[in-house]
C-alpha cells in the first residue's frame, strides 16, 4: 500500500444523528427519544460513528476490507477536522478547537460535533434531521505493512486495516455506496498478494505463506540467502554477484513507499546506460507563433527540455542478516532484505539529494517576510514549491505568530508534517540530516524540487553473501545510480537567523 498517500472510504453503518437546540426542539416530545436526541444548551450538534471496526465493505475492485479492532491505537486525533462532503472549505468542527469529540469505543470511532452557525452546517444538520443524508466518511493513510491481506471461507479477498497512520477528516456524505472518488487503494498490495498464489489454482486455494510465492525467480531469491549463498539455480549471475529479482527490486525502488525519501519530490529516472544525457522538460516560458498557410512551422525559440548529463556510479552497502533470521522458515526473509534495502536506499537518496539542495544560491533571512520575498521575488510563481527544513526550523516556523496572535503555518492535509507555508507544503527532515549551520542559522530549501534534482537510476541491484566480520554477515549490496542538479533558478538555499521578536503583520 502507498503509505503516504490518502485514502477515503465510506460508512453507511454510521448511526448518524442531528441534535436540536430548546428553540427547534420544542415539537419534538417524543418520550422515546434516545439521550443523543435530547435539547442542549449549546446549539446544534451531529452524532454518530465516522469508522465502524470489522465490517466489511462494499467490494473495492476484487476484495471487500475491514477495519481492525486495534486500527486507531495511538493515532494522533488532536487535529482533525470534520467536514462536508471531504471539502475543506466546507468545515463543520474540529478536534483542534474542541468542537469536535472523538472516542474510540468497541464499536468503532464515535464523534460528537458542536455546528457552527453557518450555512453549510445549518444545510447539513438539516439534511441530516430529515434523513436526506445518513453517511459518514473518512479520510485517512495506512501505516508501514499496516493492512494485510487473505482469503475467506469463501474465497473471497479480504484486506484488514491493522494500523492507520494518519486520520486526515471524517466527513459527512450523501454517496450512498463506494464510488471511484472513494475507493484510492493502491492496487499494487493486492497484486502483489494475488502473485503469492499459485497462477494454475488461482482462487481455488491459498498457499500455506507468503513465503510459498510461486513466483520462482523470487523463491530461487529466497533460497539463495537461506543457504547463504550457496543456492542460485533460477537466479541471474553477472560477475559472481548475483542479480537481485525485478519484483524485489521494484518495491526497493518505490518512492510511495518510503515515508522518509527526498526522491519522492524530485525527478527520478530509469536509465539504461551508465553514461548519458536524458532530457528533462523545465519550467519554460515558450510560446507557439503564428502561421500562415503553406509556410513553414517557425521553431520555438526557447529552452523548452534542459539535458541533464549524468554518469551513474557504484554505491555499496550492507543488509544484516543473523542465523536467527536466516534459518527460520516461517519468517519472510525476502520481505527482511527489502525492508533493509529500502532503509539504504533513503539513506542514499537523502544524503545526497540534500548536499544538492544546499549547493543553490545561497539567501540570508531573519523574518518571514525574508521568506516571502525568496518565495515572491526570487522564485518563478510557475514552480510548484514546497519548503525543506530541519527539525529546528519547522519548531521556530511552527511557533511564528502574526501580529493578531494566529500562527503563521497553516494546517494541511496533504503535507507529511501537516502544515503549510505561504501555501506550500513544508518538508521536515531531522537536524542530522541537514544540520544548522556553524553559526546556529536555521536551514531552509524553498523552491521546486522536482525542478532541482534530477536522479538517474540503473534499477539492477546484484549482491552477494558475505561475512562481513566474526559476528555478522548477509548480503553485500551494490546499487548504481547519479544524482544531478536541473535548474539553477528553481531553489535557494535559506539561513534564517530569527530576530530576537518575530512580528508579522
């Protein structure tokens, strides 16, 4: 599943219910009125279950999912919103400002909601009284290997949430079932599980584990590191390495995987040379002239691909692996190796798609308005920006606070820290990975990465089994790839030394 990315499902099982004030309560006597349907002093207000644990969906596209029991534990609820119809302008409560109680029970996720007087709500919480709407949506992300999937008695597909990441809003909604702006399931995950079956019975029986992928150049994978090197029938060999399999590589090389990659924002390429030039289309201002009839076509005089010039060069590293893990046959050792390339790889990626970012034109600041003229002025407003920053820098923006007492940063929904920046996403990284500078000026990359780094990427990975010294040993690692910068004019590079009081207007 793509781990960072969010997914919305529907509710229909949601008990949703509006509760009057005294004044639109006062023909409704109805003794038999549940506690929820009661007057409140403090104005209208809707109940019900946004999530409602272990009951099956509608089918999402060949299986049905549930959310397990245990989904929400330690999920972060202290800033989410409650919306109509998942449209943010549309906002009916919040966690953030106490209007909106959430409860995980054993029945799902309950929610209480205090209306604002406005429109939507008023619309909302009539539609809900007279039963026009009685759904409940939610928008959230799957945690790392946080869904599994399996078979039924009936051999039907089935995905089980096991953790959620993030829960994003819960919605109020009229779509009485799924619907494709609904179902955002990342297919690959359920492909994938489709593959660990065998091709000739499929939908007949499920194997015993994953570990009884019939895919065989994944299997003769498997067996290789399990005798420890000595096993490499079905396998490619080139120079004594052997070549790691494509369907293992593939997710390696899955940015919506990684929750902590900078490649995800930059442009990464396959290649198949070690040596070349690849064309990357940039933020260009051509225009198409005019044309009479039977004259020629004018060229467009403008850059409209710049060639990047790249030269893929070795990497190697290390995946541990103990006898534990080796010799146990009920652990998938395949899905171990991934897990540990994956974690070199962001490494790899990090490191030096950070020593690029901070090699742009380099801008001093003090203020936020020092950002907003980097931002405004320095930066085409055709780039589609984010902000870079450290641990340090996202605390001293996170507590910015304009002259009437709002913090500056806005929240966000689609950003991994949650917040916002002049309308861009903003970035965090860890202060080891991009430290403060030797004068304790706080660093910030603003600009469009996509545009700034360019990574250039020969997907084959070989290996070998090594014992790296008396205690350890596993698999020798050797990746080749090139990281490049783009464009000039796309980034720059920020040390914000704060004022001493921060004052925006």
């Amino acid at each position: 599943m793509n781990n960072d990315e969010k997914e919305k499902r529907l509710n229909t099982d949601a008990n949703l219910s509006a509760q009057p004030t005294k004044e639109d309560g006062k023909n409704s006597t109805d003794s038999s009125a549940n506690d929820d349907n009661n007057t409140t002093k403090e104005g209208k207000s809707l109940s019900g279950y946004a999530i409602v644990f272990g009951t099956p969906s509608k089918d999402l596209g060949g299986f049905t999912e549930v959310i397990d029991k245990g989904a929400l534990d330690g999920v972060d609820l202290s800033d989410v919103y409650m919306v109509n119809n998942h449209d943010l302008s549309q906002v009916l409560a919040s966690t953030k400002s106490g209007t909106l109680k959430l409860n995980v029970d054993d029945k799902g996720l309950h929610f209480q909601a205090k209306l604002p007087e406005t429109t939507t709500a008023s619309d909302t919480y009539e539609n809900v009284k007279d039963g026009n709407v009685s759904s409940m949506s939610f928008s959230f992300a799957v945690a790392k290997d946080g869904d599994t999937f399996s078979k039924n008695d009936d051999g039907k597909v089935v995905r089980t949430i096991k953790q959620v990441k993030s829960l994003f809003d819960v919605s109020v909604v009229a779509i009485p079932a799924y619907d494709d702006a609904n179902v955002q399931v990342d297919k690959r995950s359920y492909e994938d599980f489709l593959r660990s079956f065998n091709k000739e019975e499929d939908n007949k029986k499920m194997e015993k584990t994953i570990i009884d992928n019939t895919n065989s150049e994944t299997r003769s994978f498997e067996n290789y590191i399990r005798s420890q090197g000595e096993q490499r029938d079905g396998l490619t060999t080139e120079s004594a390495k052997v070549v790691v399999p494509t369907e293992v590589i593939n997710d390696v090389f899955d940015l919506k995987q990684s929750k902590y990659n900078l490649a995800q924002y930059a442009t990464v390429k396959n290649v198949g040379t070690a040596v070349g030039t690849y064309p990357v289309a940039t933020n260009q201002t051509a225009t198409l002239a005019t044309k009479a009839e039977l004259a020629e076509i004018a060229d467009v005089d403008a850059e409209m691909f710049k060639g990047v010039d790249y030269k893929v060069v070795t990497r190697a590293g290390k995946v541990y692996l103990s006898n534990e893990l080796v010799e146990d046959s009920e652990v998938n050792i395949v899905q171990e190796v991934k897990a540990q390339l994956q974690k070199l790889v962001d490494n790899t990626d990090n490191q030096n798609i950070v020593s690029l970012l901070t090699g742009f034109t380099k801008v001093t600041a003090s203020s936020v308005d020092d950002l907003k003229k980097v931002y405004n002025v320095d930066l085409d407003p055709a780039l589609d920006k984010s902000v870079v920053t450290n641990q340090t820098g996202f605390n001293w923006l996170d507590t910015l606070k304009d002259s009437d007492g709002r913090y500056i940063l806005q929240p966000s929904i689609t950003a991994e820290s949650g917040k916002q920046l002049f309308g861009s996403d903003v970035i965090v990284i860890s202060d080891k990975l991009l430290p403060n500078s030797k004068t304790g000026a706080l660093p910030m990359v603003i600009g469009d990465i996509a545009q700034s780094v360019f990574i250039a990427r020969r997907n084959q990975v070989q290996v070998q089994w090594d014992q790296f010294d008396s205690y350890s040993q596993g698999l020798s690692v050797i990746i080749r790839n090139d990281y490049e910068k783009i464009d000039d004019d796309s980034a720059r590079y920020v040390e914000v030394t704060p004022a001493t009081v921060e004052k925006t207007a």
